[in-house]
C-alpha cells in the first residue's frame, strides 16, 4: 500500500516509511492529474491539456509516454511485489489504481462529510476527529503546482472543503464552550480571509464570550471597512445581526446553539 499526499508538498509514502518527491514539474504535475482525476481514466487530449496547456510539443504522444514510463518505474520501485502495475495504459489515455483510503485528500473529504451527517451525539470526538483531519494539509495544494482544468477543479473543491472543515470545526467548539482557546486561531484565520463573514461571526462571538465586546466589534468594523474600499459592499444582513447582537448584549450570544438561531 502507498500513500499519496497532495495537501503540501507532493510526495509518496511506500513501505517501511519510504519517501519520494517526483522530480522535476512535469512529472509532479503528471502525477497531480492522475490523483485528482481519482481512480478514473484521463485521456491522452486532457493530460497533454495539463503538461503544456495550448502548446504542446510535436511530438506530444513520445513526450507523454516517456513522462509515464519514468512515473510508472518509480511507482514500481516502491511496491517490487505487486504484481499488477499501478498505472495502466489504454488506447484512449491512462489509470492510476488508487484506493480512497491512499490518498491524503479522499480521506479528509471522507471524515468532513461523515462527520456532518452524524447526529452530533458526541460534539468532543467530533471536534478531535476535524482536528486530525485539517493536520493533513501540510501547505498549498499539490505543493502550489497550477495544473489544468483537472487539477485546478480538484484543488478548488480541496480548499472548499477545507473552509467547511474549520467552519464545523469552531461551531463545535462554541458548542463545547472553546470559546477562549480559539481566539488566536480564528485570528489568524480571518487574517487569512479578510473577506469570509462566517469566521468574522466565530470570531465576534467567541471575543463577546470571553467579555471582549470592544474587540468583537472591532473584528465587524474592519470587515466593514475591506468590504466597502474592496468591493463596494456592506456586510451581509446575518453580520449585521451579529453587530446589533453584540451592541445589545442579546443573551442568545451566550447560548450554544446560538449560530444556527442567528441565521
């Protein structure tokens, strides 16, 4: 079994704690498609589309299987006794066999959803479970390779998922009355997103919480401030509860299930 990590740093991990970084950015963005592809057939037009975009070089079929064939040996260095190969050739394009559970990415978009189709009966294991799952990114997706339409598709729907994980995260922790121990990370998260209202909010009633009125409406007049010399806008009406929530000490900012009432 190897595992696959594209949350960072490209690499794969074999047996007995083996690493290897593919060299060279066509052979890691080679690699990048096939993972984001999962274990689907990508053909030869979207895989040249990858590798050179609208300038892909004369001879395009050599230069692609030559860039296979090396992928293709270095996959079989790691795995000498596997006896059926890992990525396999058709007429039309190429396969890589790769179970969920190898790639870093499947089993972090696994824990996100299973954890919000559960019943929220145990709130502390699901805040320890999200944790584990969000110490899987190690950096830019794909170690910050562009790609094509495949991997950058992939790469969005990556970083959208992530923006769930931590908004489920810290709603559970409000929930279990984290609201102190999350300060500095959803700081530096709205630093981070200087235009993602729901952290904004988390962030508001967390400071409210910890007796930081001043602070969480200091948090609401920044966004304000971006959002207006950014885009032209004001903040969204459910912001704006926030404020008025805040300024009016409204006591349902002190209660659990508060972000689902403000909404």
């Amino acid at each position: 079994m190897l595992n696959y990590l594209v949350l960072g740093s490209m690499e794969i991990r074999g047996p007995q704690d083996s690493i290897v970084r593919p060299a060279g950015t066509m052979r890691q963005t080679l690699l990048a498609t096939f993972l984001a592809a999962g274990d689907k057939l990508v053909t030869i037009d979207a895989l040249a589309e990858e590798l050179w975009g609208t300038t892909p070089p004369s001879k395009m079929e050599n230069a692609l299987q030559a860039q296979v064939s090396r992928l293709r040996r270095t996959l079989a260095k790691l795995e000498p006794d596997r006896r059926e190969p890992r990525l396999t050739t058709t007429a039309s394009g190429y396969r890589l066999n790769v179970h969920w559970s190898e790639l870093d990415a499947w089993s972090f978009l696994r824990t996100v959803e299973a954890i919000r189709n559960r019943a929220g009966t145990d709130l502390h294991r699901d805040i320890a479970e999200l944790r584990e799952a969000l110490a899987l990114w190690r950096g830019p997706i794909f170690g910050g390779l562009a790609g094509g339409p495949v991997c950058q598709t992939a790469a969005i729907k990556y970083a959208e998922a992530r923006t769930t994980a931590l908004e489920l995260l810290y709603d559970l922790e409000l929930k279990t009355g984290g609201h102190t121990r999350i300060i500095p990370e959803l700081t530096e998260l709205v630093a981070q997103n200087a235009m993602q209202e729901h952290f904004c909010s988390l962030l508001m009633v967390a400071l409210y919480r910890s007796g930081r009125q001043i602070d969480a409406l200091t948090v609401y007049r920044q966004l304000r401030y971006r959002l207006a010399e950014e885009l032209g806008v004001e903040p969204s009406p459910v912001l704006r509860r926030y404020e008025k929530a805040i300024l009016d000490h409204d006591p349902l900012l002190m209660r659990m299930e508060h972000q689902m009432a403000m909404r």
